[in-house]
C-alpha cells in the first residue's frame, strides 16, 4: 500500500496564521528554560512526564479524555494497527521512535482497530496502518501505509510547527530520568512559585476592581515566562470574555444573532454573551453549528473562540469534552 497525504499543505494556511511568531518564541522560551533547569541538575517541573508516557495506548472508552482533551496540550498522532498487520509491525516502531524523539512535543497514541472498531469507522479507515493527527480537537488525516523515514519525519516536523504556530501549543515537559509514572494528559495545575505568586495576586486584584486591561496585562506578563501556567491562561481568557461583552447590548447582539445564523462574527458575539450569562451549552452548541456551516477563514475564526472559550470554562469540565468531541466531529 502507497503512501497518501503526506504533505499537510492546505490543512493549515501557516502565511495567515495570526501572532504565530510569538506562540512560537513563547514554546522556545519554555524549552529553553526547561534545558536550563536540566543543566543545572534542577528538579524536573511540575507535571512532567517519563519518556515512557509519550506512547500510550487508546480505546474507545477513553478516547476523549487521552487523546481529544490531551490535544489541548500537546498534537496527538494517532497510529491505527493490528496485530495481524505486517505493515502495522514495521511503522508503528518507527512512529514510537520519532515522537519520542520529540521530546514532549509530540504524543503517540495506539488504536488497535480490532478491539476498536467504532472508531475504525468514525475515522472511516478503509485499511491499515493510517496515521492521524489531533490538534487541539482538529482531526488532521497524515498518510496511509509506510512511508520512508525522512518524510514521516518531515510531517511530524510540520506537525509540530503549525500546533506552535497556530495554537500556541507547547507541549509536555518531560523528565527523562523519571520511571514509570502516569500516562501522558494534560498538564494538571500546580500553584505557582516565587514572582508568580504576586503576578496573579496582582491579576485577580485587577480583574476584581473592574480593571480589565490592566488584569489582562498581568497575565500576559506571567505567561510571557510560564506559557503553562494553568492559572494565568484561565485567568486571561476569563478577562479577554469580560472585555469582549463590555458596553454590549445584549439585545442587539442577540438579535443579530437571530437575523444572521450563518454570520460568523455575529453568532460569536452571541456566544460570547451565552458564556457570561452561564449558558455554557448554548455557547459551546452556538459555535459548533456555525462552524458546521462555515468554511475557510470564517470557519477558522469561529474555531478559535470556541477553543477560546474552552480555557474560560476549563478542560476539566466535562461539557467542554463534549464539545470537543462536537467540535472534531464537523470539523473531519
């Protein structure tokens, strides 16, 4: 079996892609610190991972939570195999290798179809192995059978280029002395240590007082050096919503809404209201049909602010895992 869809032109316009230089140099500055640390013999950060985690293997059952919400954090490659399948023996070793490789930047997870069936059929796998990709809750099809090294390479390369530069994704740290330890997931919270403490104190005081700018500034100034940091990005897309839906009228936003449901831009504004009035599913469904009704960068749009509104509510929630599976269903 040929090799198909290597190449992932078309999928991700990266010349369009908006403040990809600084999601990028954001993901340098947090490797780069984290190779500091290593030098130095510092511990390893909070929520690091073996090299042994970066393979797992998945089912049905729990596909949402370790490959759709993981995707929020780290692109997911998806390696679709059986034991039967001879060709599946020989790239499923090489695909481990790479994203090993990759250092966090990548996560392998294994499906074997025989024992997952419903998922063979979802991605419409017509035979094996195939490779897919989920980013961010985006289902990006990669290749199908093996393909030489130097370009499975490539588009793991490409891969991880468009998660930095169009979602800002980092990754997972990982700790390579480590043993064992929990299956790869998304980075759990820690609190925050030394300057950041009063960074955030500064934040929320802000966000208290009613000052939005300046509460935004302060946790932009904290993800500048921690990217990760759970509660500065929560914190930011918190204060972002509440300066979008500021001096709005409700009324005509949502009448506009009403009188315009394939208007990209409208149905957002909604949507942006639903959250704050604590219609989460409203919201969430909102933004899932017009993406169902989009396309090009009008659709794209809609799928940020959805992802967006993702961090507003937190990707614990389980109606957010809801409506990433949504999500990644109109989107593939």
């Amino acid at each position: 079996m040929q090799p198909r869809n290597m190449s992932m032109s078309g999928v991700v316009d990266l010349a369009a892609v908006k403040a990809a230089a600084e999601a990028k140099a954001k993901a340098e500055q947090a490797r780069a610190e984290a190779a500091r640390q290593a030098a130095q013999g510092g511990a390893p950060a909070p929520g690091a991972v073996p090299p042994s985690a970066l393979v797992i293997d998945v089912d049905e059952a729990g596909f949402e939570r370790d490959v759709l919400q993981l995707s929020s954090e780290v692109p997911v490659v998806l390696d679709f195999w059986a034991e039967w399948c001879q060709p599946c023996k020989q790239l499923s070793p090489l695909l481990e290798r790479l994203v090993v490789e990759a250092n966090g930047r990548l996560v392998m997870a294994k499906v074997d179809v025989d024992a997952n069936q419903m998922l063979m059929q979802q991605f419409g796998i017509q035979g094996i192995p195939a490779v897919f990709a989920v980013v961010a809750g985006q289902v990006l099809p990669l290749f199908q059978g093996v393909a030489p090294e130097q370009e499975i390479r490539a588009t793991l390369a490409q891969l991880v280029q468009v998660a930095e530069e169009r979602f800002g994704l980092i990754g997972l740290q990982v700790d390579p002395t480590a043993e064992g330890g929990a299956p790869a997931g998304p980075a759990s919270a820690a609190a925050p240590a030394g300057p950041h403490d009063a960074l955030l104190e500064a934040a929320v005081t802000a966000l208290d007082a009613g000052d939005l700018p300046g509460a935004i500034q302060a946790y932009k100034n904290v993800l500048s050096d921690d990217p990760a940091n759970t509660e500065a990005r929560l914190g930011l897309a918190q204060a972002e919503l509440l300066a979008r839906v500021q001096g709005a009228d409700p009324q005509a936003v949502r009448r506009a809404a009403a009188e315009n449901p394939a208007d990209p831009q409208a149905q957002i504004a909604a949507a942006d209201l639903d959250l704050v009035g604590g219609h989460v599913e409203d919201a969430f469904g909102r933004l899932v049909d017009t993406v169902r009704v989009t396309a090009g960068a009008d659709r794209d749009a809609v799928r940020v602010r959805l992802l967006e509104l993702f961090e507003v509510i937190g990707a614990d929630d389980p109606r957010v895992g809801q409506a990433r599976a949504a999500l990644a269903r109109v989107l593939f």
